[in-house]
C-alpha cells in the first residue's frame, strides 16, 4: 500500500500555522502518513485570492487574541504575540526553499518557535542566522542560499501552485487534491486519513 502524504503550506507569520506545527507531526505518525512542509507566501495568496488577516479586521482581530491562547493552552505549547507584527517572513521562506525537502520541518519549526514563543524579529537576518544556527544549520550558509535564484524560484512556484490548488489562507494541508484549511480543521484532517470522513 502506497504511502500517503500531507502537504503543509506554511509561512511563519501566521499564528495559527505556528500552532498546526505543534501538532502536525504526531498527527502524520499517528496516521502513517509522510509529511511535506511546503513554504509559501501567504500575502501573496491573500492578494491573489482578495482575503485579508484576520488582524485586518477590527472584529476578527479583537478575537484573534483570545482565540489564540485558547488553542495554545489547548495543545499545551507556548505562544507570545510578538511585537513586530505582521512581520516579513520571505527570507525565512526562502531559507525553508534551499534546505533539502528532508530537512524542512527542522527549520519551519525552528523558526515559528523563534517568532511565536521567543518575540524574534525574524524579518532579520542576523536573527534568522541565529536561529538556523542554534537548530542545528549552517546559518551564515542558508542565508546567503536564500538569496539565490533557486530558492526564491521555489518559493515563487510554491506560492503559484498553492493558489492554482484554491489555497486562500493558512495553514493549509493536502492529501491528494482533498485540502484541509485551518489549525481547526486538524480534527477533521485525522477522521478522513483515518477513513472516518469521505472527500
């Protein structure tokens, strides 16, 4: 029986995709599922798609707030409204985009740790180098490769991609063409790779 594989479309700018990546991991595992962290830009799906952040949104954003301690205390994971946001998060996507597809989940998750828990300006790259190197990489190495036309090709294809498969926000995931949108819909991303939800 062939393997199946969740596709994660992430930016670490958005909150509840940080929150996702706490849980996604286990979820795959539980599943028997491979797991393919895909960066993308999410500004620019909101442009191609005319959504905003919820943050834009007066209402949405005075929600936003409590929303997000709920979920965090939920799962149990640490999460600090950092002071620079939104923040630009395109260097860190390219930086996922030079890494081997192996590698990626390392990184995505290092850097929404940084950002989400430890208020790190990650639209920096001093502080991106740190946070590479403290995780393990060659920090100095992956910034000056997010900075080559491979990476920000890459991340460019990714983002095209996912707004041609409908994507409009995240964390999105796909299991085929069957897309799941929102750190919410984890529970319903389970019951159909568990069988227990037909597409």
């Amino acid at each position: 029986m062939t393997q199946r594989t969740i596709e994660f479309f992430w930016d670490a700018a958005s909150p509840y995709t940080y929150l996702a990546a706490t849980q996604i991991e286990a979820l795959a595992q539980r599943c028997g599922c491979s797991l393919q962290w895909r960066p993308f830009v999410l500004g620019k799906a909101f442009e191609a798609t005319g959504n905003r952040a919820p943050a834009q949104i007066p209402a949405k954003g005075k929600y936003l707030f409590k929303d997000l301690r709920l979920w965090a205390k939920h799962y149990g994971v640490p999460l600090f409204f950092p002071r620079v946001f939104p923040v630009n998060s395109l260097t860190a996507g390219r930086i996922g985009c030079a890494l081997p597809p192996e590698q990626v989940g390392r990184w995505a998750q290092a850097v929404m740790t940084a950002y989400w828990t430890r208020d790190a300006d990650i639209s920096q790259a001093e502080v991106l180098k740190g946070v590479a190197d403290a995780a393990g990489f060659d920090g100095a190495a992956l910034l000056a490769a997010a900075q080559e036309q491979p990476a920000k090709d890459l991340l460019r294809a990714n983002t095209e991609e996912a707004v041609e498969r409908g994507v409009f926000g995240a964390p999105t995931f796909f299991v085929g063409e069957q897309m799941f949108w929102g750190n919410d819909r984890l529970v319903l991303l389970e019951d159909y790779l568990n069988g227990k939800l037909a597409a």
